[in-house]
C-alpha cells in the first residue's frame, strides 16, 4: 500500500511540474505578444514619398471622335488620250502647275502632213464650190451639183477639224491646278493611249472623309468646326469644317459618311494621310479636373487622398470620397468632393491610409502624365 501512495504522489508532483512549465511558457508567449503589439500599435508610420498636384479647372466641350483619310479635292494620274512618241517632257517631280500648262509633247509629224494635205483639199474644195455658183443662173449645172460641191467642202472642212483635234490631243496639259508627282514616263518613249503619265493632285483645300454612327447624325451640320491629328505632326492640330453629309446611311456599318475641308496652304496633309477625328458636339462648360492617377476607383466607391499640414515637413494625406464625370485624356472630371487649389496625391496611393505622413517629390521625370489629348511620341 505504501509504494502505490508513493507512485500516485510522484505522479502528481510530475503533472504538477507540467501545469507549471506549460503555465510559464504561455505566460512569456502571452507577456511578449502584447509588448510586440504594442510596439507596432505605436510605432510611428514611416513617411510615403508619393508625388502631387493641385486640382484645377478647365473648360470641356462633349466632343466625339472618329477616324478617317485625307483625300484630294481632285486627283489624278494624267494620262495620253492617243498613242505617240514622247518629244519633250516640260516639268519636274513635284512641281506645282497652273490649270492648261504643258506637261508633255508627242510627235505630230505625221499628223501635221495629214493636216496640210487636208488644208489644201480644203482650198480646192472652196475653189470648186464658188466657181459653180454663178453657172446655176446659166443653167450650165445643176443647183444638185452646188450643193454637192458645197458638201465636200463641209466634209472636208470637218476632217480638217478632227485633225487640229488629233494634234491638239498630243499636247497633254494639267487638267487642273496642283502638284505633280514623280513622272512615270521617259523621252522618246512610246505610250498608248491611258497610259499614266503623272500624278497630279489638288491639295488646297484638301478633303478629309470620316465616318460617323448614325446615331450621332442630330448633332452634325455643315460648318461644324472638326479637329484633325496625324501622325506626322503629332504635336499639331489641324482645324477645318464639314462640308459634306452622305445622303443616306450605310446599311451594312450603320454609319454616316462625313466630308470635311480643311485649308492646306503650307501642303503639310496629303491625300492618303491617316487621321484622328475629333468634333465638338455641344457648348463649352467649366470642369474640376484632376489626373485619373489621382483617383481609387472601388466598388464602394472612387476616393482620393487630400493633402493637408503648414509646412512641407509635417504634410498629412486624408481619404475622401468624390463623385466623377467625364474622362479626357489623362484627366477625370470631379463633380463632388473637391475644391479648386486643393493638393491631392497623384502617386503612391497604394502606400497611403488616413492621417499617413508623406513627402512629395517635384521631380518633372517622375510626375504621372496629366494630359488631356495625350499623343505618343514617334519612335
């Protein structure tokens, strides 16, 4: 009996021990949680270097865009109307031309021949006619015999007609004024009749034709102000009006064709180039904008972070809530929430709660873009 009361006892004493050394490790677990907590509950947010702006206002217009291509007023590639040998070519590549000034000859020898054989047929028809005129009253000929004499010289005449027509044909002027291009023929080069001699293309004005949905034809009018852009002037806008409206409506796009003219004098757009559209379809109007990189757009909500604090080295950002309109660009129409001249975040606002201290940095290469017709740069 005595060595069971002595077992149970050593085993108590073992639990005993247990509860306690258990006991003493929760305790310091437990002990240092709430000092490791408290440390990082008040330890001091480390300032987020972030960038800024203040939030502005400009005027917006509702505006609608479209793509489309410049074409000429007229355009052309000049062409022989009859085949011939090319004996001079009177103009350079590229060079402007007046309407009727001579681009290129073709050999008239022969035709010249034939234009004075038919000249002199012409004189001895003339001659034969007048001289059987006064026999009529003589009855020696027939008045028939008159007027077939006054017959062969009207056919004579006509031929003669068609042949000045023939050599008038071999001296191939400019349809229209405008500018040529690279000439596509040589000297003393046979061409057939079609065959493409130069371009030659009308640029000023030049036309732009666009396409529209249709939904959008009640706000479109003629002398609507459009917008144009290219590629090749990227930092360049071109302004012109609409002065043509497609009588009907595509029924496989359900678009509208739309035809604008722009003024070309300085020849900067050419007809092919590729164009960004823009029309201003209704009155200006007065908006607060900010850069969309300034703004959370959430489900519960789009908020920005307002920067508050009276010196630079003590400056605080505060979350708020905005209502947002339009967007242009890289700017976003605000509608409630700010004020002109306030100062909000426009980076970093990952890093960023409420009352987080912050520091802005100025520098120009690392601002966010804040255009509002923003355009890539040529590479």
């Amino acid at each position: 009996m005595k060595g069971k009361a002595s077992a149970t006892k050593r085993m108590i004493a073992m639990l005993l021990l247990t509860v306690i050394v258990f006991g003493l490790i929760f305790g310091y677990k437990a002990v240092g949680n709430y000092f490791m907590n408290d440390f990082f509950d008040n330890m001091p947010a480390p300032t987020v270097t972030i960038t800024a702006t203040e939030v502005s206002e400009q005027t917006w217009r509702a505006s609608t865009t479209a793509v489309g291509s410049f074409r000429a007023v007229n355009g052309t590639d000049v062409a022989a109307q009859i085949g011939g040998v090319i004996t001079s070519i009177q103009f350079a590549n590229g060079a402007p031309v007046e309407q009727g000034d001579i681009l290129v000859t073709l050999d008239t020898e022969v035709d010249e021949a034939e234009r004075a054989r038919l000249a002199a047929q012409l004189d001895i028809a003339r001659t034969e006619a007048q001289r059987l005129i006064p026999l009529v009253a003589s009855q020696n000929v027939s008045e028939s015999d008159v007027a077939r004499a006054e017959s062969e010289v009207a056919q004579v005449a006509a031929a003669l007609q068609a042949q000045d027509a023939l050599i008038k044909q071999k001296t191939i002027r400019a349809p229209f004024s405008g500018t040529l291009g690279i000439r596509q023929i040589n000297l003393g080069e046979y061409v057939g009749p079609g065959t493409p001699l130069v371009s030659l293309q009308s640029t000023d004005p030049i036309y732009l034709n666009f396409t529209l949905p249709e939904h959008r034809i009640g706000a479109l009018n003629r002398g609507m102000e459009v917008i144009a852009g290219v590629d090749a002037y990227a930092n360049e806008n071109f302004v012109g009006e609409i002065t043509a409206l497609s009588p009907q409506v595509s029924e496989t796009t359900r678009s509208i064709e739309v035809q604008a003219s722009f003024a070309n004098t300085n020849g900067k757009l050419l007809p092919g180039m590729f164009a960004r559209v823009q029309l201003n379809t209704a009155e200006p109007r007065e908006v607060i904008v900010v850069p969309r990189t300034a703004v959370q757009f959430n489900p519960f909500g789009n908020v920005v972070y307002v920067i508050t604090g009276d010196s630079e080295d003590a400056l605080q950002v505060q979350q708020r809530l905005v209502q947002t309109g339009a967007v242009q660009g890289d700017l976003v129409e605000v509608t409630e929430g700010l004020e002109l001249g306030e100062r909000i975040a426009t980076s970093g606002l990952l890093k960023l709660r409420n009352n987080a201290s912050v520091t802005i940095n100025n520098d120009p290469d690392v601002q966010p873009p804040a255009e509002r017709e923003p355009r890539p740069e040529n590479r």
